[in-house]
C-alpha cells in the first residue's frame, strides 16, 4: 500500500492569503501546504480521502491516473470543494464514480453540488457520482478490501476517520471515545490532525496528537491538518519523537 500525502494544510492552506507570518514567507518547499487530502494506492485500488479546492491542482502534480472511490470525512469546504474536478476521472473512466460519506454529508453535497446529483434533464458536461452512506460500526469494501469508520467528533460535529489494513487516516478530530479507539489496535501507519502547539477549540494540538500517538502505539505516525502557526517544518519534526514526522505535501510513504 502506498499513501501520497497530497495536502497537509488546514483550511487556508500555507501560505495563508494576505499572511506576512514568516511562516507563510519561508521558501522551503516543505512549509507549503495545500488543503488536506491522501491519495492511497493498494493492489490495483485507487482512492483518495476527501476533495477538497485545490483537488485538480494535486491530481495534476501526484499524476493520479485513475480515482475508484472517494472517501470523504465529513462537509466542510476545505474537505469537499473540489468534487466538481472529478470530471475528467469521470470522462475518461466512462462511468460514475463512487463517493462514500455519513448521510448528512451526502445530503449536504447534493445541496451544493445539485447538477452533479441531477437525474432528470442532467447537464451532459457533469460528472456522475454513486452514493453510498457510511454507517458508525459498519464496515464497506472496497476492492475485496474491508474499510473500518472511525467516529471521531470535531467540536460538535460528526466526522469519520477510516482504517485500511494497518494503515489510518484521521483528521479534524478534537476528542474520540475509547470504542473507536480500540479499532485502531495494531495500525502500523497512523495519519492525524495536529493544528498547532496552542490549544484550539475544535482540533489536536501539537501535544493532543502525541499524547494520542502514545496511546494507539502506531509503529510510525505521521501528523497533518498543519497550520502556519505550528512553525517551520524543519524545526518542529526536530523536537518530534523518532517514530513521529510531520507529513508534507506529496510525501509518499509505503506500507
């Protein structure tokens, strides 16, 4: 399994519109973050994890040749703007392509993106989608490969995480209860949130996500949903533990 790590950035992404922090000014490839997103590869399987506005532009840099499903975490613009860049995945693959969600989810892109789920007088420049609602404590396949939620809340708001094999991804989580937890016993690659050293209402800070590290016991962990105030990369993955990096766009790590 091969996980491309197409964006690592919270919402605004780094640089940040505007921004003078020096942060956002650094010239390291590696303090420049899009919105947050994996690309994940395995046997003959592609997914990627969310879709978020700067979707075309990581398809066209990870030369993504093929998407099988899109797994999404919950609505927010950052994780789902970019659906209507599907379409030349659809064009090409000649037939609708799956989205996977929580049903509000569902419904709150059909809201947003309503000519893409029309299907009566559809607009023929559209793509075409095929829902499936993920359910808490159901698990889905996915070529021949069994898919685990994980429920993980966002300060109110109901957003999934999903084990694949040893491998999990999990981002916008600002507290999950020991249930979900237990599902990610022996994971040998864990991906999480870590916003930045400050508290923050809504996600991990820096110390969350290493105190949740120590918890699950991943054999590495790699943290993402980075904002410009967690510092230069450089010097934050030097005060990090061994086994814990701090991913970066198109970071490609194999399992």
């Amino acid at each position: 399994m091969t996980i491309y790590f197409l964006g690592t950035g919270t919402s605004q992404g780094i640089p940040v519109i505007g921004s003078n922090h020096s942060v956002c000014k650094s010239s390291n490839i590696k303090d420049k973050r899009l919105r947050v997103s994996v690309w994940i590869t395995w046997e003959n399987n592609s997914i990627v994890m969310d879709c978020g506005p700067d979707f075309r532009q990581q398809m066209l840099v990870s030369e993504c040749p093929k998407i099988d499903a899109i797994l999404f975490t919950h609505e927010h613009a950052d994780h789902t703007a970019g659906l209507d860049d599907i379409r030349p995945f659809f064009f090409k693959q000649k037939k609708e392509i799956p989205i996977y969600a929580h049903q509000r989810v569902l419904e709150s892109l059909k809201r947003r993106f309503d000519y893409i789920f029309e299907i009566e007088n559809k607009y023929p420049g559209a793509p075409g989608v095929q829902t499936f609602e993920v359910v808490n404590n159901k698990t889905f396949v996915i070529g021949q490969t069994e898919i685990i939620p994980i429920n993980v809340d966002h300060a109110g708001l109901q957003v999934f995480g999903y084990r694949i094999k040893d491998f999990a991804y999990l981002t916008d989580v600002k507290t999950i209860d020991d249930a979900e937890i237990a599902k990610l016993k022996g994971v040998k690659a864990l991906v999480i949130n870590a916003l930045r050293e400050e508290p923050h209402h809504s996600h991990f800070s820096l110390q969350d996500a290493l105190d949740f590290i120590t918890l699950v016991q991943p054999e590495k962990a790699y943290l993402t949903h980075i904002s410009h105030l967690m510092g230069f990369h450089d010097e934050v993955q030097a005060k990090l533990p061994e086994n814990v990096f701090l991913a970066y766009d198109n970071l490609q790590i194999n399992i």
